[in-house]
C-alpha cells in the first residue's frame, strides 16, 4: 500500500523542492511583535533579513506547537483516502509537537485499523529534521516501503550531526541552555558556544571558540574530520540572518570536499527565534553514533 510522507516546517525544507517531492507539511506558529499568529509554510516569499534584523534590534517572537487535533485532522484525512502515514517531525526533547502527533496517530489507527499511521521522532530541528525527511523521500521513490524507511531513517537518525553556533548568547539565556551571568561574561570576552544536538534531542554546550572566524572554522573542522561521505544524505546549512558566514562556512567546506551536495536555507522562523540571529548550524550523516 502507497502511504504519504507529512513533517512540519521545523524541517526546514523549501516549500519549492517539498511541492516537486510531493512531501506533505504541516505548519508551526509564531506571533511577531506582539501580532497575529502566522505560519511560514511559503518559503520563497518570507522576509527572513528583516525578520532577523528587526529581533536583532529588539523586536520579539512568540511560538506555538502543532495541537492534536492539526495532526488528526490530517491524519484522518489521509486514512479516509486509504492512505497510509508516515509522519516525520521534530526532536521531542525540544518540542511536545512529537508527543502531540503519537496521540493523534494511536486514534486515527483505531479509528482505520486497516491503515498505517506512523509517526517518526528525528531527535532533531531543522534541517537535522529536514535532511531524514529527504532520505525518506528518495527511499520511497525507490520502491522501499513503510516499514524499510521507518528502519532506514532510525540507522541515520542515529548518525546525523548537528552541530551550531549562535551569535548572541542571550537567546540560549531565554532557553535554559546558559546561565545569565555566563551569558554575559562571555559576551565580554566574545566567547561562542559550540553546541549539538544530543542523543535524545536536546541541546548541549560542547566546545566554546573565541570569536565568530573561529566557531566557523570549528564548524567546519568538526565535518571535515567526521563526516560519512559515502552517505547520500550530503550538507545541511542553516542560517539566521548570517548569509555571509554561511557561504564562508561553505568555502571551508568546499576546500576540503569539493563533491558533496550542499543545502542551504534561511533559519525558518518558529526555529530560528529560539536560536536567534546569527545562529549558524551545519547538519550531516557521521562515520560515528551521534553523542556528546
């Protein structure tokens, strides 16, 4: 039996690129400056610099998760059609999104038992998200059913490296991630945070470089020494605000590796207010286990 593939924008996937793969998205929230709430599921007409810029300057956001009854409605919409599901989508350890879509799936299957829901956690964000949504994808075009890709996506979750650096330590501050009076000793001796996401999601500092060339280049170094190139996962780019760091990031990369598909996005907001402007992250497929 065929089955759909659904994420949400925490993947941070090109609405352009999921439209041609037929990839399904449901929409995270976010309330800019106090406003209404909105979603950006159109990609290509977002206005990421002047979003960035204007939290740089001290403007706000506020996020929202994914309910329930968003997953079931979609859910139930699909098992009507005689679809069967698989949803991919971001790391429980940062979100309760995830534990929002296993309660809608367990009902909808009740509801359709002759129908397959299946729900995947990709302990991650972005495109350490975005990056299994493609494996996924490209495994289903191949023929490989529900079950192979579930099996697939669990060997690379276990591998897939996240690894960013932020530029303004207050927003990790806000988080939890970073004591108030570190964040701001390290602002004074320009210290960045070399952080992971861990094996169960969540966030970890793991190094720290002093300046921004040199969190950049340990980026880069971290991929260069650790990085699976026979994976056809490839490179993942994030940036918040940051275009420039971003293609130098590249250019490190590119010396070293000159083949291997790179993707770059702009942070997408829900995501991006949370690691703040000048967040950099670089996503790929390890030769080792992801841990810390």
């Amino acid at each position: 039996m065929s089955f759909h593939i659904w994420t949400d924008t925490s993947a941070n996937l090109p609405a352009a690129m999921c439209r041609l793969l037929g990839i399904k998205v449901l929409p995270f929230h976010f309330s800019h400056n106090g406003g209404g709430e909105e979603c950006c599921l159109d990609t290509d007409a977002f206005p990421y610099d002047d979003y960035y810029e204007d939290l740089k300057a001290g403007g706000t956001a506020t996020t929202s998760m994914i309910n329930p009854e968003a997953y079931r409605e979609v859910f139930e919409q699909e098992a009507k059609a005689g679809q069967d599901v698989l949803y991919i989508g971001m790391s429980s350890g940062i979100s309760g999104a995830y534990g929002a879509s296993v309660l809608a799936a367990r009902e909808v299957a009740e509801m359709y038992p002759d129908r397959c829901v299946k729900v995947f956690d990709t302990k991650g964000a972005s495109l350490g998200e975005g990056l299994l949504v493609l494996a996924a994808q490209k495994l289903q075009k191949a023929g490989a059913d529900l079950q192979k890709v579930l099996r697939e996506l669990d060997r690379l979750r276990s591998h897939m490296m996240q690894v960013f650096t932020v530029d303004d330590l207050m927003y990790l501050k806000r988080g939890g991630r970073i004591s108030r009076m570190k964040a701001v000793i390290a602002s004074v001796l320009n210290i960045k945070p070399i952080l992971r996401g861990d094996e169960e999601g969540r966030i970890v500092v793991t190094n720290k470089a002093v300046g921004r060339k040199a969190s950049i280049r340990a980026l880069a170094d971290d991929l260069i020494a650790n990085i699976d190139e026979s994976d056809a996962c490839g490179i993942g780019i994030a940036q918040a605000g940051c275009s420039s760091d971003a293609q130098t990031l590249i250019d490190r990369i590119r010396a070293k590796l000159p083949n291997l598909p790179i993707l770059t996005v702009p942070y997408e907001p829900v995501t991006g207010s949370h690691v703040g402007p000048g967040a950099l992250a670089l996503f790929y497929i390890s030769r080792h286990a992801r841990a810390v």
